[in-house]
C-alpha cells in the first residue's frame, strides 16, 4: 500500500544519507595491524587420492625434489626458477589476519615461523607436500589492498546497524499506538511486550554505531 511504500522510500533516503556521512565522518579506520599481509612463494604436490594416490615411495622421492628445490633457494635462487628446472610451479601469494583459510594450517603455520627469505622445510599434510618461502614480511601493496577491503565492510556494517536502529525505532512507535487504542488489556499487553522487544533489539544495534 501507499503507506509502506512511503516508508521504505523513506528508509531509502536515510540510508543514502548516512552512508555519505559515514564515509566522512564516520571516521571508520583500519590500521596497519589490522591490515598486515605477508608475502611467502610455495610449491605444492597432491599426494592424489584413490586410486591415482602416491605410493610411500613416490612420496619419498617428491619429498627429496623439493628438498632440492629447497637448497637451491638457500643458495641464493629464486623459487620460481628453481621450481621451474623441477618441472613444478611456484605460486606467490598473500596473507594476513582473516584471509589465511584458504590455505593448509600446516603451511600458514610453518610461514608464520620464517623471517624474510627463509624457506621452510618440507612440510607433509594428509593430503599434499608443500614448501614455501617467504618474501616479505610487510608487503605495502597487499595491504593497503586490505585496508580498502576492511574498510569497506566496516562501512558496510555501520549502514547495516542504521537501517536496523531506524526500522525497530519505526516497530516501537507502532506498537505503543497500538498499544494506546487496545480495546483490550490483553492486546494492550501483547503490544507493550512487542515495544520491549524492538526497543532492545534497536538498543543492540545503536551499539554498533
């Protein structure tokens, strides 16, 4: 009806609003820390699975490639080149707090340990063998990427808490009208629980403003 058609407009025109105050005012920061992504390069062989599964011995022998891999990185090679001569592919990537899931916790583990341009041992999961080595401990493109990322959710979180706030302020409004024409007690009731659960709930997220 007209009247709901009003009132979403109106939530609409809110909610452009405080998303362009948000965005100056808000002051919604993300700091360095919060941001901070390491750079590390790896190498990674599936033990397969199945039938297509490495035997004991194959492991072994995938095991010692990247053992060799390894030393040719200590010795001053890239992995990228030393990965290459060992018919593999090294994969440069980023992590930092909240974006390291993807990979196996054993390797984020073991990456975590090294400093800038160390190499791991060769590390053996239930499904793969890994090596990797980091290449910076700060690496500023990936972060401020993150920054801008963080930021955005962060932005995105405050107009969803507003819109919530206004919505359960609009329900508490309802209800005690309501509440006021009852022609009943129990109805009158009824409507003040609803004012006390909407209150709560819009008190809950003017918290996160």
């Amino acid at each position: 009806d007209q009247a709901t058609v009003e009132r979403v407009l109106t939530l609409m025109t809110i909610g452009t609003k405080v998303s362009a105050k948000v965005k100056e005012e808000a002051a919604v920061t993300v700091t360095d820390e919060e941001a901070a992504q390491r750079a590390f390069t790896y190498i990674t062989i599936s033990k397969g699975s199945d039938d297509s599964a490495l035997t004991d011995e194959e492991i072994q022998e995938k095991k010692e490639i990247l053992a060799g891999v390894a030393e040719q990185v200590k010795a001053g090679n890239e992995m990228e080149g030393a990965a290459v001569e060992a018919e593999l592919t090294a994969y440069p990537v980023t992590y930092g707090e909240g974006n390291s899931d993807y990979y196996a916790a054993e390797l984020i583990s073991a990456v975590d340990a090294l400093k800038e341009g160390e190499v791991t041992e060769v590390i053996e999961t239930d499904s793969a063998l890994y090596l990797a080595q980091l290449t910076s401990e700060f690496d500023e493109e990936a972060t401020e990427s993150r920054k801008e990322t963080l930021k955005t959710t962060k932005e995105n979180e405050y107009n969803m808490a507003f819109y919530e706030v206004v919505e359960y302020v609009q329900n508490v409004k309802t209800y005690l009208a309501k509440s006021m024409i009852s022609k009943s007690a129990e109805h009158g009731a009824e409507m003040l629980t609803h004012v006390w659960r909407e209150a709560n709930l819009a008190q809950a997220y003017l918290g996160m403003l």
